[in-house]
C-alpha cells in the first residue's frame, strides 16, 4: 500500500491557454497527454480534458479496478466538472450533455495499438438532447452509432471471432448498406443510423450477454479501465515487444472534450505532417476528410483528399485524376476552405519550431473552427529521418550535435537496402499503381492473411487494409500492399516507422480472403505468385525484379562526415574476405578488427586440405597438408591487406573445433576416405574422436595452437609472407596476430614464442622485415581478470564479447534459442545478452579488463569484436570504457559510427 501514499496527484488537466502538466513529462502523462498540455500553454485550441497519469495503470495493473477508481474517482469528477465548465455542458445532464472521449498514450507513441472510445456520455436520452441542441438529427445519429460501435469494440469485447469475419458491425453496416443501395457512409440517413443503432446494441446483447451501459459515469469507467487493459492487449504487447518498451511503463488515460467533424459539410478531420515522413521533404502535407470524424481518415473507409493544393495535384498524377474531377471531387483543404488551411499552416509551423522536429498532428474541424487533437514527433523512414536531421540543421532549427543524436542508428540500416535496378525496372511490366505510402524495393510472393507471412521466405503481405491486428505480419513482410487507405493509413505509417516498403490505396486490386486470390483488371493472383513493389512510385510489378546496392550520397554522407568530427572510438569491421574488407572500408571502417581465418578453410579445394590435415596422424603428415593450405592463406590475406593499405587488420588465429570440419554424413566420409587412400574405418574413427561433449569449451582455440604448434606457425609463415609480399608493391600494412580463446599467460606465452620465431625465420629467408603485432582475445572471464599479467607481452586486446557473455552466463549461444525467448517473456532478462552487452555482469569483466590492462601498460590498444560491436548501447559503454575501437560487421560501419558520435556528444554532455 506504500505505493498509493507516494503518489499525491494522479489527474492532471490542461485546456483553456492552462496545463498542469507540460511536454517534458511523458513519462508520466504518456506521449499524447504531455503534448496536449504543452499546446494548450502555448494558446494552440485545443479541447479541454484531462490525463490520468501512467503511474495510476501500474497501479491498476496491481490493485484491480475496484481500487483503482477508488483511488482516483474524486479527482476524475472534478477534472470532468472543470471540462463542463470550460464547454458550458454537463456530463450526464440529459439536457445539455457533455460528451468526451478517452483516448490511451503511452510515453512513446504506438499508433493504433491502443484503444480509443469517443463520443462517451451518449445514449438514448443524451442523443435526443444533442439532436435538439445542434438542430442536427443526422450528426447526432452518426455519432451515437459511432459510440456504441466503439465502446462494443473496445470495452465490451465486438471483435471478429475468426480471421477470415469482417468486424461485426461493419458487417451489419453493408448489409444495410447493400439492401439501401448506397456506398457510402455518408449517405445513409438518419433513420438508417436509428435502424443501426438499434441492431448494434441488439448484436452486442446477443454476442456478449451485457447491454451497453446507459449511465455516462459507468461508460467513463468502462473506457478507462478498457484503455489501462489495452497497454496489455496482444498489439500492445507485440508492438512493446519488438521495440523493447518495458511492460512496467503503462499507458496514460486521456479524458478530452468531444469537438466533432462529423457536423456536416462545414465540419471534418485529417491528419498532417510538417514535412514528407518518407522522403523528408520539407513540404507540408496530410489528408482529411470532409464531414467525417476521427479514425475515418485513418481507416480509409473513404478516399482522404490532400491538405495542400500541390499534393492533391500530385495524387490526381499518381491516381490517374482528370484535373477536372481533381478539382470538383477530391479538392484540397487549400482550395475549399482556404482560412482555415491558413490557420492550420501557421500551426504546424509553430508547433515544427517549438518542438523543433517534424511533428504528426491529427486536428477536427467543427463548423468552420479548427481544433488540434493531438501533436507528435512524427515517425518517419531512415531517408527522411537523415535528411530532415541535415535540413534542420542547415535551417539552423537545430545544431550539429542535435541532428545526429536526431539519427536513430540501427535505421540507417535502411538505407543500406537494395534497390531496384534501372535497367530491370524498366522492362518489368506494371500491373497497377497505388500510392507511394513507404519507399524501398520489394520482391516477394502474395499472401492474404498476416499468420501465414512466415509461408515464405519472401512475402508481399496483400491486404484490402491493414489493422493494428496485423503488425507481427507486417513487420516479417518484405513488403506491403493495400486496396484501401491513403498516406496516413494503418499500413502507410506503421510501414514508414518500420522502414518497410509499403503502397496503399491501389484501387484496382479486388481481394478475396477466403479464395486466396486477387483481381488487377480481370487477370487473377494467388497466393504464392511472385510480385515486386516501388515504394517510392507506387508502381506494383509482375515477377521478380533484380536489385542492386544502394548509393551512399547526398545527406548520408553528409552526416556520416559530420558523425567523424565528434566520435573518438574508432570503427573497423569483421571482414574474412577481401570483397567484405571493401565494402566495410567503402562505408568508412578504419582497419579490420577480426578476419577469421577458418572462414577460409570452408571452400572446397580447402576444405579437402584441411581434413588431410586434421585426419593426419603424425606431426609430418599435418605438415605436408598444412604445406597446401599456406599459399591459399596467403594470398587471402594478400588480397584483404591489398584492400585495407593503410589501415590495421586483426588476423585471428585457427579457432574453432577440428570436429566442424570433418564430414558427417556416410557419402562424404567414403569420399574423403578415397581421396586420401585411407579405410572408411579411420576417417569413422577420427571423426568419432573429435567428437567432443561441450565444443565450446574443448578443444579449440589457442588450444589447437599449442597442442598443433604446426598450425599457428604456418598462419604465421602466410600472414607474414603476404606482408612482405604486399609491401613490396608499395601497400602499408602492419598485421595484427591474435591468439585466441586465451586464459593463462603461458598459453599465450607460448604462442608468442612461436609466433616470433616463424617470423625471424621468415625475415631470415626474404632479407627483410615488416612489422607486426601480437596481441589476445580477452574472451575467457579468467583472462580479463589477468589482464594485468597478459598486458605485460600481449601488444592489443580484442574483447571477443561472444564467448566472453557465452562464458560468463554459461550460457551456450547456440543452444539459448530453447530458453532465451521465455527468459526475455517472463522479464527473467531484460534483453538478450548476445544482442546488447550486459553491463552488470560482463561489463564488469571487461572493466576490469580494461583498467588491470592500461594499469600496466597506458598505451595498450583495447577494442571489442564481438557482435556487440554493431548495437549502439554497447558501443556507448565501450565509448565509457574508453576503449579505442570497436569492430563490427560492413554494414553495420555506418550505425557504429552515428553511434560513436553520439556516445562521445552524451559523454561531453554529462562531463560539462
Ligand atoms: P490513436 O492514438 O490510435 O491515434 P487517438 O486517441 O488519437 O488514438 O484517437 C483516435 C481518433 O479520434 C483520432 O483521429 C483523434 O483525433 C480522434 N479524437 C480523439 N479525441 C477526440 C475528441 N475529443 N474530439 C474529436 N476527435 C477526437
Ligand atoms: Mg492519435
Ligand atoms: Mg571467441
């Protein structure tokens, strides 16, 4: 109960130029409730509301309805008596009714995961009062059928039972719709909407057992804990999941006057960005719709129209819109309502330059007065996300150190997909055209139904319109593709926050669930045919289009350079092959941390060399097979060195189990068996024998080395052969040999040793010498906590942070796969550890391997090539450690580098 003393407000109102609350508190009032506050201070119309706190979900979430509305019911009253009077209506009068709506907001948005419930305070007797009051028995009708479809939905549980039923109120509206004889919501009547109300409230008797409730206090109560319920819906908790939000953050409740678009031809609603989400063009843009309310645009029930005349022009290209039927059926907010876009213009500026990032705003038009229902950071695709960092930058909204922390690392990975080629494209035969909601290139075959993406490997989730219901789909698509929907559609923004391809609103498509199948033009798909999607034109192709790599130009490079001003760690990749090498130095890597050398033992000629070697059974016999693989190790490492002159390059020793490289299956063991005229009864044997029960702690590593010395000696001899080679046509290169999997000072003393004296020999035999280094991996925990003792010979460290976290949880990687997803499920860990390094625990250990190192040798060189190398968390805290470079795969070089800068930018921060 202690927790209910700590807390002394749990309401906080805003509206009316006032707020108790402000934008900077959106861990407590949620996203939406911080923002709505914040505009209401700075004299934005807003309708007035209020926010209860997310404190009060997690309250919720352990004390039970009961005590909660306890906890909070006076404070409610009095914030909705604060609204009436701000409105001049009374909640639950049956005269002069306000009516509300309760809208969920978490501290970070998640579009459509939540609940939402308008036009609360509605039914038989307050629908009659608002019919007088507004002298409108349509809108009144609309909106009370709009309520009971909401609160049947969301509070008292209306959804389709199978996925194959459409909702169920949408159902009994077509059917209505079918015997009328009409399309459009807007042209069913009063009596309809009466004759809809009724069977709604009828349907959800039937369904549920409850009615809906009549008493506007208990709907109140109903739609709260509905929303606290939602923050651990499916959706929600799917949504939290893949963004790792942590479940303890709850969603705050929004209570807020109900203003209303639905008010007839002088009313309607929209959504609007201050600049493209998925170019990040700097033009304003956004659709609305006329006599409609909320999630009707969303929702793409009808077409939206364009904000701004020059969109609207640009859709009627993309549409195929006569200029005339532009103008007379799909006009601009610009065109018909020109005062009103004005104010709306100015807004959106104001509130760019105030939050100083493109904002997402949703607003209502109620008889010609613009009210703004809710502003946010607008999600947006890698591209735009860069170029509105450099534009703002250049328009001097922002500095440099706040554009790239404006850059959310892992989503340059983005820009780093491939794209169509032009050629390829050109003749690919387009088979429709819908609205270019999200670009990118994507190629994949059809499916319907968002369970069934995982089909193929490549799929195109095809759907009339996408639903919070469909996100686990969406994400695992290559692609999306809707019938229905405009840009601000489900599909169009969750598409864009995810950086996925998406076209919206191709009209011509005609789906049908239940048959698999859909129609473009009397030609019919099924589910499995292959098509590719432009998201960046619109266009949907037949078949399979080639793609190629994209270009790294314009604002990329732009704030990749910038990124190099403020970052001290220095980046290198993971490369084993001379290909990786360039493409990690084309993206801006400075040295090689980590080429594995076994990667080259896998390719066929090697690999026959390799298991010569192992299945020898003298020291003679290892050397003769080792004599084959020198030249080919060689001239690998001739050509990694040729592409990184200038740089340092990390070579590691042989490291894994002999037991990978052998065959395993009979037909391959006979085969080897021939090749090396040996009985199939040895190479049996010998396989048996390297059988081992933990691999990963067996026999390998520096191991194999000191057990095999022939081996370390002969990737010595070809590391540095290929040096001397490569110096000689004029390539700087000072290899780096690192000795693996070391937990004793002997053992890598003992590999020094012969490490040194293959290479005196070498320099002996060409008459010259280059320089090298020799240098450990700090991967086993008893080596960093010798570091002390392996810095006084050991030239760098690498923390090989795999092994390191494999060997400190005892967790084997390759076996965590059975017990790793119910750990993170039941919060038994926070994150994966072989994702994200684990501070506490490892960190600790590379800490200390850090300080006993330096302690002994200031200038000693430290960095880290594990997997950790590639996520921005731990190449901060290796920025902390003060490391001097971490090292990652070649397309994760662009992320290590933003994330370099804004380690070193946060570090600055805090030490000022
Ligand atoms: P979401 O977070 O899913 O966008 P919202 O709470 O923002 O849900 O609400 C859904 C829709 O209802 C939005 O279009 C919003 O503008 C509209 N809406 C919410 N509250 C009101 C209100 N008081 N008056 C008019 N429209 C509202
Ligand atoms: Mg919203
Ligand atoms: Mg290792």
């Amino acid at each position: 109960m202690e927790v209910i003393q700590e807390i002394k407000k749990r309401v906080y109102s805003f509206g009316d130029r006032e707020a108790d609350g402000n934008a900077t508190m959106k861990n407590l009032l949620g996203g939406k409730g911080a923002n709505l506050a914040e505009m209401s201070k700075i004299g934005i119309p807003v309708p007035p509301g209020f926010t209860i706190t997310t404190e009060v979900c997690t309250e919720y979430n352990k004390l039970g309805q009961e005590a909660t509305v306890n906890l909070i019911r006076e404070e409610v009253r009095e914030s909705v008596k604060r609204i009436g009077e701000i409105m001049g209506a009374d909640f639950g009068s049956s005269s002069n009714p306000l009516l509300i709506s309760v809208r969920s907001g978490a501290r970070v948005s998640m579009p459509g995961m939540m609940d939402t419930v308008l036009n609360l305070g509605l039914n038989d007797v307050t629908v009659e009062a608002l019919a007088k009051l507004t002298g409108n028995d349509r809108f009144a009708w609309d909106s009370y059928r709009r309520f009971v479809q909401m609160y049947g939905g969301v509070v008292m549980g209306m959804k389709p039972e199978s996925k194959e039923e459409i909702d169920p109120f949408e159902a009994i509206m077509e059917e209505i719709k079918e015997d009328k004889g009409i399309e459009l919501d807007t042209d069913l009547t009063t009596e309809d909407l009466k004759t809809l109300v009724f069977r709604f409230k009828e349907a959800i008797t039937k369904r549920t057992g409850n009615t809906l409730p009549q008493d506007p206090w208990e709907q109140l109560w109903g739609a709260v804990i509905a929303v606290f319920n939602s923050w651990n819906g499916d959706r929600a908790v799917y949504y939290r999941t893949m963004n790792g939000y942590p479940a303890d953050w709850g969603t705050a409740v929004n209570v807020q006057a109900m203003v209303y678009g639905n008010m007839g031809e002088n009313s309607g609603t929209g959504v609007c960005f201050t600049r493209d989400a998925g170019t990040g063009e700097n033009v304003f843009n956004g659709e609305y719709l006329i006599n409609a309310q909320g999630e009707d645009v969303v929702a793409g029930v009808r077409t939206p129209q364009q904000i701004t005349k020059l969109g609207s022009e640009r859709w009627a290209e993309l549409a195929q819109v006569t200029e005339e039927v532009r103008r007379e059926t799909y006009p601009s907010l610009e065109e018909i309502m020109p005062s009103i876009y004005k104010e709306l213009f100015e807004i959106q500026r104001r509130l760019e330059i105030h939050y100083r990032n493109m904002q997402d705003m949703e607003f209502t038009i109620q008889n010609g007065k613009l009210w703004i229902l809710q502003t946010r950071d607008g999600k947006r695709t890698g591209a735009a996300m860069v170029k509105i960092a450099m534009d703002m930058l250049k328009e001097r909204l922002i500095n440099e150190q706040e554009a790239l922390l404006r850059v959310e690392p892992v989503k340059l990975d983005e820009l780093l997909h491939p794209i169509f080629d032009l050629t390829a494209l050109k003749s690919a035969t387009a088979i429709a055209q819908g609205l270019p909601a999200s670009p990118g290139a994507a190629t994949g075959q059809i499916v319907f139904h968002s369970d069934e993406v995982e089909k193929f490997k490549h799929a195109i989730l095809v759907r009339v319109e996408t639903s919070p219901e469909d996100l686990e789909g969406m994400h695992r698509a290559k692609g999306i593709l809707t019938a229905r929907g405009g840009m601000t559609s489900h599909a169009a923004v969750v598409a864009r926050g995810m950086g996925k391809c998406c076209i919206s609103g191709a009209g011509a498509l005609k789906i049908n669930y239940k048959t698999r199948t859909m129609v473009i033009d009397g030609r019919e798909f099924h589910e499995g045919d292959w098509i590719s999607l432009n998201g960046s034109t619109g266009n949907i192709y037949e078949g399979k289009i080639a793609t190629k790599e994209p270009e790294l130009t314009g604002e990329f490079a732009e704030i990749m350079k910038l990124s190099d001003k403020y970052r001290t760690l220095k980046i290198r990749t993971n490369a084993d092959t001379p290909a990786d090498a360039l493409v990690g130095r084309n993206f801006g890597a400075q040295g090689i941390g980590l080429t594995r050398t076994e990667h080259m033992f896998f390719e066929v000629d090697r690999i026959k060399a390799m298991r010569e070697m192992i299945l020898a059974s003298s020291t003679k016999g290892r050397k003769r097979a080792l004599d084959k693989l020198l030249p080919m190790q060689r001239s690998d490492f001739e050509g990694i060195f040729e592409a990184m002159d200038g740089t340092a390059v990390t070579i590691r020793l042989l490291d894994p189990p002999l037991h990978e490289f052998v065959p395993h299956q009979l037909a391959h063991q006979k085969e080897l068996a021939e090749d090396l005229h040996v009985s199939l009864e040895m190479v049996k044997a010998k396989v048996a024998d390297l059988e081992e029960f933990n691999p990963m702690l067996g026999h390998r590593g520096c191991r194999l080395g000191i057990t095999y010395p022939e081996i370390t000696e002969m990737q010595t001899r070809a590391i540095i052969e290929a040096a001397i080679n490569v110096s000689e046509k004029g390539v700087q290169m000072k290899p780096e040999i690192m000795v693996p999997l070391v937990g004793t000072i002997e053992e890598f003393r003992a590999q020094k040793e012969v490490i040194d004296k293959t290479a005196e020999l070498v320099f002996a035999e060409r008459n010259t010498k280059v320089e090298y280094k020799v240098g450990t991996m700090i991967e086993i925990p008893r080596a960093a906590l010798i570091a002390d003792q392996i810095a006084n010979e050991a030239q760098f460290f690498s923390f090989g942070t795999n092994d390191l976290t494999q060997m400190t949880y005892g967790y084997s990687r390759d076996d965590a796969g059975k017990f790793m997803p119910i750990y993170l499920d039941k919060n038994i860990l926070k994150a994966d550890p072989f994702e994200t390094i684990d501070q506490k625990g490892v960190g600790t250990l590379m800490r200390i391997g850090v300080g006993r190192g330096r302690e002994v040798n200031p200038w000693l060189k430290i960095g880290i090539c594990g997997e950790h190398g590639g996520d921005p968390a731990s190449i901060e805290f290796c920025n902390q450690l003060g490391m001097d470079y971490v090292s990652c795969s070649p397309f994760r070089v662009p992320i290590a580098r933003i994330s370099a800068a804004q380690a070193a930018i946060k570090a600055q921060a805090r030490n000022s």
